[in-house]
C-alpha cells in the first residue's frame, strides 16, 4: 500500500486561562463524530473530530510541560500547532514560552511546525476588537510571527470558544495547512508512534495513550515503547470503543504493556521522512569535515532493521566516505564480531539485539567499544555526536570512570593530594587521566598514587571514596572532576 493522506495532529499551546481547554471542550463537543459515538465516555488525552468528513486529531494535553518532554524525545508530535491569544490580554509570558516551543519544535529532526494563531474570547464586551486584534498582529509579528495580512504565513483567526463564533473557520485552516502541508501516512508499514499520557490503573495495569503517527498498530502485536515491551492486549479509541487496529494519526489506548512508558517515548522508528531529515542535518554537519572514517560493524534482530539502519548511516557517505561498514549482519553479538572489530578496530553498533556473555568481556579484554539501541534515534543521535567528534578531535575517546573533587589535603612541600568520591565507571592506574573544571579540561596527568582509606590499590569503583596523587602536580580545585578515558 502507498501513501496516502493522514488527518493532521493539532496540539493547543498557550498562556493559562486564555481558553485552551474551554476550545478543546468546544470542538470535541460540537463534533460530528463524536456525537454518532455518543459522547465521550474517557478522557485518553487526544481525539479526532470529523469536520468536511475529514478527520483531525488533537492532542488534549495542553501544558508545555507534556509537549516539551516530547520535543525532548526528538519526537514531533504535531503536525500543526494553535496558539491561543486571549484578545483581552494579548502576548503574555506562557505565549511567549509556548512561541518559543513551536519555533524549535522538530528539534534537531524536523521542520518548523506550521502555526495558526486563535484569538480568543472575541465575545467579551467591552473590547474594541479591531483595535486588540491590530495590536495582538503587531505583538507576533515583533517575534517574527507575521501574519498573512502583512504577507506572513501566519493566519490568525479571531473565535470564541465559549460561543463557537469563528471556531469552524479554525477547522476550516487546520484542514487547509494539512493539505498545503501534504501529510502522508502509510498504514502498510509497521507502527511508529509516540507516548502521549501513560499511567497505572489499579485494575487494568499499564495504561498507555499512543498516537499512532505511521503504519498500522494491531492488537495482539508484540511492541517495544521506550524500552517497555508487551504484547497489546486490548485497544480503544478515544470514545473508548475497541479496535482492531489504528493507522496513521490515531490516538488509540493501549492495555498489556508491561510497564509504563515515559511520556514521549517512542515506538518502533518514527516516520520515513523524518528520519530522512535528522540524516540531512548530519550529511551538512560533515560537509565541513575532512577524510575521518568511523568503522562500525552492526548486528541488528531483522534485516529490515539493517536496511533501515544501514541506509541511514549510509547517507554520511554521500559526500566522502565517513562510516564504513565491516560487517551487518541480524543476530546477537557475538565473539567472532568482537574479534574482527578489534582487528580492523571498528565499533560495535547492536539494534534490538543481545550482547553474549562472551563477547562482552573478549570486547573489555580487546578495548571494543559496544553500543546497544532499541531506539533508531538514539542510535542515529550517538552516531551523529561520535562521528563529529571524530571530525572535530580527530579521535574517539570513551570515558571509563569519573570522580568528583570534594576536599584537599597538603602532601610533603609542594604538593596536594584529591580527596575523591567515584561517580562512574572505574579510575585505575595506569590510565589517562585528566581534570575538568565546568567541561573545560585543566591538566592530563597519570597517577602517582591512589589510596582506598590508607591502603595503596590499583583501581577504584563507582561509589568508593580516595585519594588521588596526580603526576605532573595539577593545580585542581575542590568541585573538578577526574576522568579516566582510552582514545579508541
Ligand atoms: P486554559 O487555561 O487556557 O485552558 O483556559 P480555560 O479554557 O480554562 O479558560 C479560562 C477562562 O476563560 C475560563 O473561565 C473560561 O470560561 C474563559 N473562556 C475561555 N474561552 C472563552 C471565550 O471565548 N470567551 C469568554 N468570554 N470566556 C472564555
């Protein structure tokens, strides 16, 4: 199946009390598809109303709180964002803030997302509303939001949500910036979606609202959401009635996880196109570079995944040869991939795959460094920051153990020894070591001495306290951090 139009996913941002849930009341209310349902039975935090006979599904969350935590996650929920204006109050600091959000929403991955402006509660009497609108057009375009009156791409349409004046023009513009935006969906391909509420129920157990924003969930599949698996059990819509399955930009209510994911968490890899972006950004970022390679093998649980996979880190190449690949093959990592890693000296880069036990300590006796992903953005993300570090630095570092400075004592004439509580990894002699004060590295040094309470030791873990000497003698100060590391 190709292609086809998805309905737009419409999220409510705006300064509190200027009427976002009296609108989000308002339309779910007055909705046609609702109604034929009989009204809401449950609140799963987003819903669809059918208006023209074309469906648009909003995201009933208001709250930065929410969106920002899915902003975080890299994943653009929405497709379309409204902000609310009260006319009587115009821009105030939320609106701002939400502005803001709007304006980096899509992050490092995505597009800016289309906005529409509401100005609302244009029933109040008392309120010259040409004059307040002028002045709320003249507010957003002072933040780079210009309007279509002054030949912006901003339309900005005056309601009440308390009367239902002016909302169905809001429908009208949220199914035009749709088509204009071309929103696309496959229900052909496995589903890729976002956590947007999730909780425990005393009876039910996990709970959680996904948004299906590409392919088709069913139920009975076997999903993995933000390192929760589970095999869904039972599926509703937000009238609560149950369903089979849910295509693109369905909200859907998802029981049998077997805990509760994070809001924001994503499931399976988010859509074609977005991927397509988060690598574009890379390809541009390495366009400044010069000839560094970065070998990888991968190992990942489907040859899909490898395509995938492959195909995105593949677009680094287009340029100059950035990412080579030794060896992708499906299946868990084992010796034998450790073994050829260190030979060629390649990472190991696994997606939804196991490390065996073998491996795992041929990989810390050879120095491998493995890296283990159930999330392609995440894999993407740690691949992007690696390879530019290695264009950067022109070398691969891992850091294997940090300590906090937290006191000083004087040791003979001239020197001093750090009182250290380990906070990660391992510190043992021999390594490099280095001080950092606020990410700024102050000294590179080797251990003269370490010291577990009295008693001189080769190594120290996360969790114990000692002394360090460090040789050349650093000037430290209490507050910086000693990192061991390897240049890979
Ligand atoms: P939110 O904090 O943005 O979700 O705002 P609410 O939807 O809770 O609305 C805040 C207050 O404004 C409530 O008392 C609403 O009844 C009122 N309100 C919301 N929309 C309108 C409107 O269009 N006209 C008038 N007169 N009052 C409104």
């Amino acid at each position: 199946m190709a292609e086809q139009f998805r309905p737009p996913v419409v999220t409510i941002l705006g300064h509190v009390d200027h009427g976002k849930t009296t609108l989000l009341d308002f339309i779910r209310k007055s909705s046609v598809a609702v109604k034929e349902h009989g009204g809401i039975t449950q609140h799963i935090g987003a819903y669809q109303v059918l208006h023209d006979n074309k469906l648009i599904t909003f995201i009933d969350t208001p709250g930065h709180a929410a969106f920002e935590k899915m902003r975080s996650r890299g994943a653009n929920v929405a497709d379309i964002a409204v902000l609310v204006v009260a006319i009587d109050d115009g821009i105030m600091p939320q609106t701002d803030e939400a502005i803001k959000h709007i304006q980096n929403a899509g992050g490092a991955y995505g597009t800016k997302v289309p906005l529409i402006v509401a100005v609302n509660k244009i029933d109040l009497p008392g309120i010259d509303k040409n004059v307040a609108l002028l002045k709320i057009k003249k507010q957003l375009a002072d933040r780079k939001i210009n309007p279509e009156e002054y030949g912006g791409d901003v339309p900005v349409i005056p309601l009440s949500a308390k009367t239902g004046e002016g909302v169905e023009k809001l429908l009208e513009m949220i199914l035009l910036v749709a088509e204009m935006n071309e929103l696309k969906g496959d229900p052909s391909l496995p589903a890729a979606g976002v956590v947007i509420e999730a909780t425990l129920d005393k009876f039910k157990g996990s709970v959680a609202t996904i948004l299906v924003k590409n392919g088709t969930l069913k139920k009975g599949d076997q999903i993995m959401v933000g390192g929760v698996k589970g095999k869904i059990r039972g599926m509703f819509d937000y009238n609560h009635k149950p369903l089979e399955s849910a295509g693109p930009s369905t909200p859907v209510e998802v029981l049998g996880l077997e805990g509760v994911p994070a809001v924001g968490a994503v499931l399976g890899e988010l859509p074609e196109i977005k991927k397509a972006e988060a690598v574009q950004s890379l390809v541009d970022k390495l366009k400044q570079g010069d000839t560094k390679t970065l070998k990888v093998v991968i190992k990942a649980d489907k040859q899909g995944s490898l395509e995938a996979i492959e195909e995105s880190l593949g677009k680094f190449n287009e340029e100059q040869k950035v990412v080579d690949f030794v060896l992708s093959a499906t299946g868990d990592i084992g010796e034998e991939n450790i073994k050829l890693a260190a030979t060629v000296g390649a990472i190991v880069i696994g997606f939804n795959v196991k490390v065996a036990t073998n491996a795992q300590k041929l990989a810390e006796n050879e120095h491998v460094l493995i890296r283990t992903y159930n999330i392609i953005y995440e894999l993407l993300d740690d691949v992007e920051e690696v390879v530019n570090t290695l264009l950067e630095v022109g070398q691969l570092e891992e850091v294997l153990g940090k300590a906090n400075i937290i006191a000083e004592f004087p040791h003979g004439k001239t020197e001093k020894i750090a009182g250290c509580r380990m906070t990660e990894g391992t510190i043992a002699k021999g390594q490099k070591i280095r001080i950092v004060r606020e990410g700024v590295v102050v000294g590179e040094v080797k251990l003269k001495s370490l010291k577990k309470v009295k008693e001189e030791v080769n190594k120290v873990e996360k969790g114990n306290d000692c002394g360090m000497l460090f040789d050349p003698p650093v000037d430290f100060a209490i507050g910086d951090t000693v990192e061991s590391f390897r240049v890979i």
